[in-house]
C-alpha cells in the first residue's frame, strides 16, 4: 500500500512539472501578445502626436473678449495666389483644395453642410458623405472594390477660387495677448455660365480648421513670387494670417453669427459704399482693440520707428541738420585763422624739464 501510494505520488509531481511549462508558456505568449498590443499602441499615440503637434494654439473657452468674423479669400490676389498653384498635383506638391479634397475623399477628414444661411454647423447630422457631394456638384468618379476614386484631372481645383473663411478674434486673458484663430475653412466654386451671363458661385461644404490642421504642416506653399525658395508650411500660412480677405459677415447680439443690417453676404466686385464703410469699420474696431491691448507687440527695433517718420519731419530734420553743419564750419573756419595768427606761440617748441634727484 505504501508503495502504490509512493508511486501515485510521484506520477502526481511528474504531471505537475510536465504541465509547468505548458501554463508557462501560455502565460509568456499571453504577456508578449499583451506587450505588442501596447507597444503598437503606443507607437499609434506617437504617431499621433507628431500628427497633431500644432504650431497655433487652442482658443480657450473661457476667453473676455472674442469677436467671430467671416472673410471672403479671394484666390487672385497675390497675398492668397500660393492657395491656388499649382492646379493640377505636380508629383507631391499640390493646391489646397486638391489637398483638401484627398483627405476628404480617404476619409480623413469629415465634411459638413453648408447651410442656406451660411453659418457653419460641426454636428453629427451636418455631415456630409463625399458621394454625396461628388453627386451635387457632378464631379465624375468611379467606384472599385467599394472605394470612391477620383482622377486628378476631375478634381475640380482649377474652378475653386475662393474660400469663406472663419476666424476669431479674441483677448487670452491667461497670457494678455490678443490673437487670431481660423475657425473654419468653406471651398467656392466659381462656375462660368455656357450662355455667357455672370460666374455662379457654389459653396462646397465646411471643413473644420482643427480636423484638418495636423495635416497642413505636411503640405508647402510658396511665401514670395520673387524668390522660389522661400516656402512654408501651410499650417503657418494660416497660423500667421498670411492669407487677406475682405469681412462679408460678423457676429452680433442676435445670433451666434448673424449679418449686420445692411451687411449680409455680397459681391466685393460689386459692393456699396455703405458695406464697404461697414468692413471698413469693423477692420478699424479690431485694430483699436488690438492696439489697446497690454499683450500689443511693441515695434521690433529701430528701424520700424525710423519706417514710421512723416516726410514732413523729415524735411525739418534735414533742415536742422544743415543748418548745424553750417554752423560749424564757420566756427571751424574762425578757429583755423586765430591759430594762424598767433602761429609762433603755437610752432614754438615745447621744453621739458625733468626732476632730477640729488
């Protein structure tokens, strides 16, 4: 009895250390799965990050002051003429519609409605799926295994020339500076009509500037027309206001982003006297508001004070200044012909006498 009960408990500890091991490397293939799972997790939030490192800052929500203007980039003029260039992609380098439009189409980036009333609205039931608008706007496309293709040469860049654009003026009262954010970026496409009458124009859809900002620092757009060289990003072309446009709506009391009366959407090729005054207005209560600021960047250097002389001033400087210069050469010219009056004091030679001790 003894011994079956030694042999039964020896076949018990030779299963135990033969099932060991199984439950071991169960257990290290469960943590080596576990730890790649977070390893390509983590990988996926680096990656992210350099994606999402902006260059501009948040707005926050709690600001003081903070003013919602809307402004109409027009592709033609020269400040927002890289926006437009090249029309069709160029190897890696394309516009920023074409580029827009690649996001969207991939399904990068979500696209909204533009509403009748022009305001913007970033809510679920405001998207819009890019089918949808490819079949709007007629845009031909093709459809492979279940994916949306477009070609390059039907990717409607070249008629898209302008944007609306969304941005915010505000004081950050965390830091007292004052800033601007764009908001929201809107495509128009401007349509020549077959029988010759005036260009239609058609808002696409609204993209939301923070969806889209982690990837403008990976597009380029040229900063002069002079020097090819000289390029920057498309996330700093937008964080340093590089773009220009004229206000065709602002925010007041009666909405979030209503028209002034008398100041709706219009034609700037066409706009009155009394909008014109209104943009104007508008321009001139940002820039006192800004110049009121304690966070107001002071001048640089030197040299924006000496830009900033009236060319009167200028005129009563040089004046005064030759007018000194005259001055001085007369006392120089007296001086000279008193030295030489009494020129044998002064040519006499001088004699030292040196100490001598004793």
């Amino acid at each position: 009895m003894k011994r079956v009960w030694f042999f039964l408990m020896i076949s018990l500890m030779a299963a135990n250390v033969t099932a060991q091991p199984k439950v071991r490397r169960q257990q290290k293939t469960e943590t080596k799965a576990q730890t790649q799972k977070v390893t390509a997790q983590n990988q996926g939030i680096s990656q992210r990050a350099r994606l999402m490192y902006p260059t501009s800052l948040d707005m926050p929500e709690d600001v003081v002051w903070r003013r919602d203007i809307y402004r109409e980039i027009n592709l033609n003029d020269e400040a927002n003429s890289g926006l437009y260039y090249p029309v069709e992609p160029i190897d890696k380098q394309m516009n920023l519609f074409t580029y827009v439009f690649k996001l969207a189409l991939n399904g990068y980036i979500p696209i909204y409605e533009y509403r009748l009333d022009g305001n913007e609205s970033f809510s679920d039931s405001s998207k819009v799926a890019i089918k949808t608008m490819l079949d709007n706007y007629h845009i031909l496309y093709e459809t492979r295994d279940g994916k949306i293709r477009v070609e390059n040469s039907d990717i409607p860049s070249a008629e898209v020339k302008m944007y609306y654009l969304k941005e915010s003026a505000y004081y950050d009262q965390s830091n007292a500076q004052f800033r601007r954010k764009v908001i929201a970026l809107c495509p128009v496409m401007v349509r020549e009509d077959d029988f010759g009458g005036e260009a239609a124009k058609y808002p696409l859809f609204w993209v939301k500037y923070t969806d889209l900002e982690p990837y403008l620092s990976r597009q380029s757009v040229q900063a002069s027309d002079l020097n090819n060289a000289a390029t920057m990003t498309l996330e700093d072309y937008f964080t340093l206001n590089q773009y220009q446009g004229k206000i065709y709506k602002a925010g007041n009391r009666m909405t979030q982003a209503q028209q002034r009366p008398q100041f709706g959407e219009f034609d700037m090729t066409n706009a009155d006297d009394a909008s014109k005054k209104e943009q104007a207005k508008i321009e001139k209560e940002l820039l006192a508001f800004e110049r009121g600021m304690f966070g107001h960047t002071p001048e640089r250097d030197s040299l924006d004070s000496i830009a900033k002389i009236q060319p009167e001033n200028e005129k009563v400087s040089k004046k005064k200044s030759s007018r000194n210069s005259r001055r001085d050469r007369t006392v120089k010219s007296k001086k000279s012909k008193g030295s030489n009056e009494g020129g044998s004091t002064s040519s006499s030679a001088r004699i030292t006498v040196r100490r001598q001790r004793h």
